[in-house]
C-alpha cells in the first residue's frame, strides 16, 4: 500500500484528496479502497455544492484564481 495524492477540481476550486492504492499482481492493480473512492466522491460532490467546510474536513481545499495575460 502506498500513500498517494488525487486532484480533484471542480469550478473555481481544486482538492488534494489523500488516499492509500493498493498494489498487488492482479490486473485490477492498483486500486482505491471502497472507503477512499467514497472519500473522493464526498469531496468532489461537496466542491459542486460549495459545501468548504466538509470538503475541508477531508482534503485540502484551493480556490483557483485565473491568470489574464
């Protein structure tokens, strides 16, 4: 198992979402635990509904600022 950063953005905000995949020999490999793809799911349906504080108890949460040259 390995420790691993996910992004996730949604709108004007982006998430690093930690998770731990799973590596084995299986083709399946390497893969989320069903609590980390709920987590993943949690944060990114929390950023559609701009819900920052439960997206913040489980991620670390940035807001995207666009860069007119």
């Amino acid at each position: 198992m390995k420790t691993q950063t996910k992004i996730i953005h949604e709108g004007e905000y982006m998430a690093e979402v930690e998770v731990m995949m799973t590596y084995s020999d299986d083709e399946w490999s390497p893969y989320l635990s069903i609590e980390d793809a709920e987590k993943l799911d949690a944060v990114r349906l929390a950023l559609c509904q701009n819900d920052l504080e439960t997206a913040s108890k489980l991620a670390k949460i940035y807001r995207l600022t666009p860069i007119n040259c």
